[in-house]
C-alpha cells in the first residue's frame, strides 16, 4: 500500500512537472525542456541542489480520524512534496512547488476511493541580500494535515517537515496557488495570485536544506538590484 500510494503520487507530480514547465519557459530554457535552467557558472551549484530536490521530493504516510459536521472521517494516504521547478536568470527566481495529497477511506457510512489532491505553487521574486539573510529552516506540518483533522503519521511520530522559508520586509514576490480539491468543481482551479513577503518550499532533509541556503546566499552576493 505505501509503496503504491508513494508510486502513484510521484507518477502524478511527474505529469504536473511536465505539464507546468511551460510556465517557468522565461526563466528556464534548459535544453529538453527541464523546468531547471542556468544562466552563469555561479548559479550552477544552486541549479545541482534544486535538481536533486527535485528527485527526492518528501513523502508522509498518514491517517486521520476526526468529526466533520456530525459524521465520523477515517481517512488513510500519503502526502508528497517536493519542488517540481526552479529556474534562474540574473537573480531573478522562479520556483514551483507541488502537494499531492492521496488518500481513502470513509465519511459517515459513505466510502471514499482513491482520491487525489493536489495543491501547486508558483513563486517569482528577485534573490536581494536580504531575502538571501532571512533564509531559514522550519519544521512544520503541511496545511492538508493542520490541526483540527488529527492526522498521525508512521510510527505515531508528528506529521512535520522541513520547509525552507524565504522572507521579505515587503510583499516583493508574487505568489499563485492552483488546486482542484475545490467542492463541486472538476479540475484545476486558480485560487490565489497576489504579492506576498514570504514563502516556503519543502526539502527532503536538513542537509538538504542548508545546501540551498548556502548555495542561493552563494547566487545573492553576485546579484545587484
């Protein structure tokens, strides 16, 4: 079972990535259309960490058991996340990042089949020192397993990851979320789209982390407004 959710999951974000590069076609220009691309040698390291985020992506095997409006919810999946693009040029930054959320179970006496939610978020801003200095490591749970739907994950541990977080004094990135987990609507839907002064990305580990920090402060001493 986790090894099919964990498959199936990863075979959807694989549609996604290649469905949504043509929207990061501005920054990345990489030959066969990867959604990672590189304008200068000295953005090469970042583009290396990226990429094998990209590969790894994190992956939550869960259940839920709650109350909604007077009915019993047992719900059983696995949530995958994992940045799906990251281009590059001359500073400028555009980053895509995927939720996937599979799940089933029942609501009431009704059953659920195998149901896919999928969140996507798309992110450009110009990398300045000061988004550079802000970077930090955050452990947190993804908002489709917040409190109020009392998830627990394997072996009983917290339903956390790790989040790379990038912050601004002003709302300097534009930010546009699509989902199709929207009650009564079939498909894709754009459900945000503004400037925000911060944003997270999820990472496999720590490690993992950190090298991208140390690689896009490495990026931001090269970049001038």
């Amino acid at each position: 079972m986790r090894l099919r959710a964990a498959a199936v999951a990863r075979f959807t974000l694989l549609v996604l990535i290649v469905s949504g590069t043509r929207d990061f076609q501005s920054l990345a220009q990489s030959p066969g259309g990867s959604a990672i691309a590189v304008s200068s040698s000295s953005e090469e390291g970042l583009i290396r960490s990226a990429d094998a985020e990209r590969d790894r992506g994190v992956t939550l095997f869960y259940t839920q058991h709650y109350r909604s409006d007077g009915k019993l919810v047992l719900l059983k999946g696995s949530l995958y996340a994992a940045i799906t693009a990251f281009g590059v040029n001359q500073c400028k930054l555009a980053i895509g990042t995927t939720v996937v959320d599979h799940y089933a179970g029942q609501i009431g006496k009704g059953k659920i089949g195998d149901t896919f939610g999928t969140d996507i978020y798309s992110v450009q801003l110009f990398l300045t020192q000061e988004i550079a200095d802000s970077l930090t490591l955050v452990e947190a749970t993804p908002r489709q397993l917040e409190s109020g739907t009392s998830a627990t994950c394997e072996d009983g541990r917290a339903c956390r990851i790790h989040w790379l977080e990038l912050r601004a004094k002003s709302p300097v990135m534009h930010l546009t979320t699509t989902t199709n987990d929207v009650a009564g609507y079939d498909g894709f839907v754009k459900n945000f789209d503004a400037q925000v002064d911060q944003f997270r990305m999820p990472v496999s580990s720590r490690d993992a982390g950190k090298e991208l920090i140390s690689n896009l402060q490495r990026v931001a001493a090269t970049c001038r407004p």
